[in-house]
DNA sequence: TATTTAGTCAACCGGATGGTTGAGTTTTTG
DNA sequence: CAAAAACTCAACCATCCGGTTGACTAAATA
C-alpha cells in the first residue's frame, strides 16, 4: 500500500484512530476487541481501521472469523522526517513524552 | 491558539498546506507572494493560510496592506513527539532527508 | 443442524472541506 | 483624487467524512 503523506497525517488527524493506534501498542487485537471501548457501532469502528490499513499504518491477518490488527510504525517513519525536517525540537524527554501520551488517553475518553 | 493534534496534523494532511510550510522555510512570505507559484485562487490559498495559523504552524503580522506570514515550527512539537513515541525509526540520515524533501516539492509542483 | 459470533456491505444522513466567483475594504501609488 | 494592489467576506457548489441502520456472509459452537 502507498502509504502517501496524505493519508497518513489524515489518518493521525481523528482522535479515534489516534487512540485505536496507541491501543495496538500494547498487543494485537481483533477488530471487535478494538471497537469495544467506543461509544460507536462495530461499523464505524471498521471504517476507521480500513482508513488505517490504507494508510499502511495497520496491517491485517485472517485467522478464522477474526481479523487480527497490528501495528505498523514504519509507516509513520516518512511523515515523522518531513515533521522533523522543520523541527529544531529538542531532544524527547522521555518523561515529558509519558505524561503528554497519558494526557492525550484521557482526553480521547472525555471527549 | 491551542494547537490540538486534530488541527496540526489535518492542517498536514493536505500538499497545498505541506508545500506552503515548505516555502515559508526559506523566508517569510505576503499571502500574495505564497499564492503566485498555485493554480488555484488568492482566495483558496487565503484560506488554506487561514488554516495554518488556526494550527499554530503559520503566525501573521499585518504592516500596511501586506500580511506577512512567518513558519511556527515549534506548533508541530507535540505531533512529531506523538509520532516519534511509535517510532523504533533509526536516527534521520541527513542525506536522505535532503532527497526526499526534494521528492515531495516535485510532487507538490506537478500533482 | 441451529444459533451465535465476527465482521463486511450498501444505503443513507448531516456537516465539514476545498474550490469557485463577485463584491467590498483598506492602503499605497500615480 | 483616481486607480491599482492586497487582501477579506459571503454565497454557493460538489465532494468527502464520520456516523447510523439493516441486511448479509462466514466461521465457530451448542
């Protein structure tokens, strides 16, 4: 899949798909185990990881009646350099880097 | 302006916006200065300008008749740290970066 | 075999996006 | 003062986006 500059920063832009990507951090999961915490019909949530996988950010494998979703970080990797290229961004602290993840996870359930 | 990672990373999502960061690099620019290289309408880039400073990533300064518009790389931080903390990326090679930003302005002029 | 589980597909809806044109405002310039 | 330059504003348009529901397929299970 092209995973163009495009699809991938419009992906990162729903805080849904954010939050489904920083779910697969900790484990691969079924496409139902994904949509569960949502307040979203299983639909919605498919139509999310489609947008995900076309975006190459996600990868997909069959087994049986369940779809087993991963993540695929390399496809953030050329997004992240033309970011980077305008940066004069310090160094990530990674302290400051746990606190804004926890922040971000809190503000994806209130909002 | 609270730059939410909706904004900065939507704001990416599209080459107009991308190639207009690109060229704010070099030098700060008057709208009408950003506008003369696109096929596309004084208004269209007005607004595509107008979505970069909701963002945070373009500041304005209005000195007679002119609004010159300036790059705030520093608003892309907390989207390059969120991509970064999926990242196992290997350290940017510089040379790479330099061939591939030269790829993404050639797509931006012919796409 | 009958039923539940996992997930997709198709159609629809309201609101956002990306573009246009035409008119208007303000500052500079001739 | 008159005209040009540098924008902005408002209205409009087609398409995309994020969500819904209801019907469907395929695999596991009782």
């Amino acid at each position: 899949m092209a995973a163009t500059l495009d699809h991938v920063f419009a992906s990162l832009a729903d805080p849904t798909r954010r939050q489904i990507l920083v779910m697969l951090l900790e484990d691969d999961l079924a496409v139902t185990d994904i949509a569960e915490p949502f307040e979203m019909s299983l639909t919605a949530i498919s139509k999310h990881i489609n947008i995900l996988v076309a975006a190459g950010l996600i990868t997909q494998e069959k087994r049986g009646r369940v779809k087993w979703c991963g993540l695929n970080p390399a496809a953030m990797k050329d997004a992240s350099i033309w970011m980077e290229s305008f940066g004069q961004f310090e160094a990530v602290n990674l302290d400051a880097l746990e606190r804004f993840l926890e922040a971000e996870l809190d503000d994806d359930k209130t909002s």
